[in-house]
C-alpha cells in the first residue's frame, strides 16, 4: 500500500473540514423594515449589537438597524450641543 492514510477512505485526507459552508441553506426573509430602525433609533446600543451581528446575514435589517442607531446618536450629541450653547447663552 503506497498510500498511508490511516483508514480514511475520504477525498481530505481524513480531516473532515468544520469550517466548511453546508451544501444548503435555508433562504433569508431580509425586508430590512422600519422596526428594526426604531428599534435602534429607540435603543441605540441594541441597533448596534444587531448590526454587528446581522451584517453578512441580514444586509438590509442590519443597515436599517444601524442606521437608526447612528441617527439617535448624532440628534442626541446635537441635542446636547444646542442645550450646552443655549445655558452659556442664558447665563451672560
């Protein structure tokens, strides 16, 4: 026997290969949504988990999540500007 594969009567050398895809998968329902945006607009720190999380598998929820994160973000630091500015204003 030339061949010394210790028994292994498969094409990869015995290995079998964990991080392989499957042969199927099941199809996505990616409508993306306005929920998801609230969501993340609501609670930003959630809309950037499900980003993070949804970005390969769900492209379009994950944006639509991400994107309402990062709208609360920046209306808040806006917020928090014209709030600041208009207290030094007041003051003088």
């Amino acid at each position: 026997m030339s061949e010394n594969n210790f028994g292994a009567n498969n094409e990869n050398n015995g290995f079998d290969n964990q991080y392989s895809t499957p042969e199927y998968q099941t199809p996505v329902n990616d409508g993306g949504g306005f929920g998801w945006g609230l969501l993340g607009f609501c609670i930003p720190l959630v809309g950037l988990i499900l980003f993070l999380v949804w970005k390969d598998t769900k492209p379009n929820s994950s944006k639509a999540a991400g994107m309402g994160a990062l709208i609360s973000v920046i209306i808040s630091v806006i917020y928090y500007i014209a709030v600041f500015a208009l207290g030094i204003g007041a003051s003088m």
